[in-house]
C-alpha cells in the first residue's frame, strides 16, 4: 500500500470520526433546529456534487473507492441530520421539516424580510435584518463549523487521490554492471576436409591450449583491473550517494512544506467558495441544480434525509 493510499484512508477514517465530535451550540428553539439542518442539507448536496466531479475525472481504478469514501461520509451526514431533527421535534421531524423549506425558499424568493426579522429572532441572529446572504453565512459560521471543515477535508483528500500516479524515474545505469560483458566466445578452426586426423591432432590441441591460456589471462587482468577500479570507485560512490542523500532529504522537507502549505490554501478557498455558494441563497443552493423553489425543493430534501 503506497504512502498516498495510506494517508488517503487514514483521512477518511479521520474524517467519518469527525462529524460526531462537539459543534458549535444550535439554537434550541424548532426554527433553530430546522434552519441549522437545513443549511446542513445544502452542505452535503454542494458536496455530493463537488465530488461526483472529482470521481467523474479520477482514473477508473480509483473511482470504486473514492465513491465509497464520499458515500460514507454523506451516509454520516444524513443520519446526523436526521437524527438532531428527530431528537429535537419528534415524530412529526419530517413534516416539520418539509415546511420548513418549502416557507423558507418562498420568503427568500419574495425577499420577504418579515419573515427574515422573525426567523433571526428565533434562531439568535444578532442581525442587522439586511439579506437573506447574511443569514445564511451567519448560520454556516456559527453552525456547521466542524461539518464545513470536514466536508473541505474530503474532497481535498478526494482530490488529491484522484491524481494519476507519477511514472517511475527511470533506471540509474550501474557502471560496475556494464563494466562486466561476457567473455567473448572462444572459435576454433577445424581441420580442412579430407585430411588425416592424426596429422592435425597434434596441432589442433596446441591451438585449443594457446586460446585457453589466453582467456584466463584475459580474465585475470580484467579481474584485477576490475577491483582496483572497484575500490577507488567505491570509495567515489560512497561520498556521492551521501552527499545525494542529504540533498534529497533536503528537497523532500522543503516540498513536503510547500504540499502542506498549497494543501491549507486549497482548502481554505475550497471553505470559502462553500461558504459562498451556502450563503448565496437558493440559485445557489440545491434549486440551483434543480430549478427547485418551494414545495419542490422541500420534498427533494425531504426524501433525501428521510429516505
């Protein structure tokens, strides 16, 4: 299992943990409790989304995995929702909620600031009562805190795994390996055609003995050439490949600092553009991608948590 892969799981196991720790305190008055999910809704429609993209654009043998990485974390996500809805307004949670929305988005459609003064003093909004935009990112910040930065982490996680693989650098020649070619074949001439055996016995094993001594004194000097070259190359290698060492171990810190640092910056405009798009109202929302408003939208939602 590569360095990447590794990492990459550990951050899903880290961020699953992530959506059950302490969050900001949500209002606890119905309209608190269904304004904070609702904003927790559109958190996980905008990151379903941003990450379906990444898998689209993930190499194949990634997406089964990534996929089940994003499945998991909007599976927490919805039990989550669900399940601080239900605790707080029981069983009628899910009519509560489809309300909610379907009101909501039609008084924001309209610009209905009555509607935007009561629901900010129900839920603690210091206001002043100016747009629904400010409301929203008011909610996102001081309520989905830890679902925000957890949503961030995963798809830069994502994102970072869907990255194809970097080829292998190729292969460092090996001067001691190439120094070292195969003794050339020995040939012996035969005897011409026709002529007596033992005329040419004597002669024939005379040459066979000059070439084999030949070949093992060939032999020898290659073998002594060879180790006193060994051994001052050696030496030579030795202080290079130290030297390459401390080099690379230089090279990795200052990358591994300049990858974090690109790292948090990536994430901190990833929380940012969410936080936009949250705060930016329903065109932004989920009835952006829908052209949902009202009872639509709210059945939309509604189906998706309580499915």
């Amino acid at each position: 299992m590569n360095r990447a892969t590794c990492l990459f799981l550990a951050g899903c196991l880290a961020l699953s943990a992530g959506l059950f720790t302490a969050r900001a305190a949500i209002p606890e008055t119905p309209s608190g409790a269904l304004m904070a999910n609702y904003l927790r809704y559109l958190l996980l429609d905008q990151v379903e989304t941003q990450g379906a993209d990444v898998i689209a654009q993930a190499p194949a043998a990634d997406q089964a995995g990534l996929r089940a990485a994003l499945d998991r974390w909007t599976g927490a996500l919805q039990q989550t929702i669900r399940g601080d809805l239900e605790a707080r307004l029981g069983d009628n949670a899910r009519q509560q909620f489809e309300d909610f929305i379907d009101a909501f988005s039609r008084a924001e459609q309209a610009q209905d600031m009555a509607y935007l003064e009561n629901l900010g003093r129900e839920t603690g909004w210091p206001g002043p009562v100016s747009a629904y935009e400010d409301f929203r990112r008011w909610g996102v910040e001081s309520w989905l805190a830890s679902d925000m930065q957890g949503g961030v982490d995963l798809l830069s996680e994502m994102t970072a795994r869907a990255q194809p693989a970097a080829a292998p650098p190729p292969r460092k020649s090996n001067p001691l390996r190439d120094a070292e070619a195969a003794p050339a074949a020995v040939e012996y001439e035969e005897p011409e055609s026709g002529a007596p055996l033992q005329s040419f016995s004597s002669l024939r094993e005379e040459r066979r003995q000059k070439a084999l001594e030949q070949a093992q004194a060939g032999m020898q000097q290659v073998a002594s050439e060879r180790e006193a070259w060994e051994q001052e190359y050696a030496s030579d290698v030795a202080a290079k490949a130290q030297a390459e060492a401390e080099a690379m171990k230089k090279q990795a810190e200052r990358l591994a600092a300049t990858d974090q640092e690109v790292l948090e910056q990536d994430k901190n405009s990833l929380k940012t553009k969410l936080i936009g798009v949250l705060a930016g109202g329903v065109e932004a929302g989920v009835g952006g991608f829908t052209g949902a408003v009202g009872s639509r939208l709210a059945d939309e939602a509604v189906n998706e948590i309580f499915k």
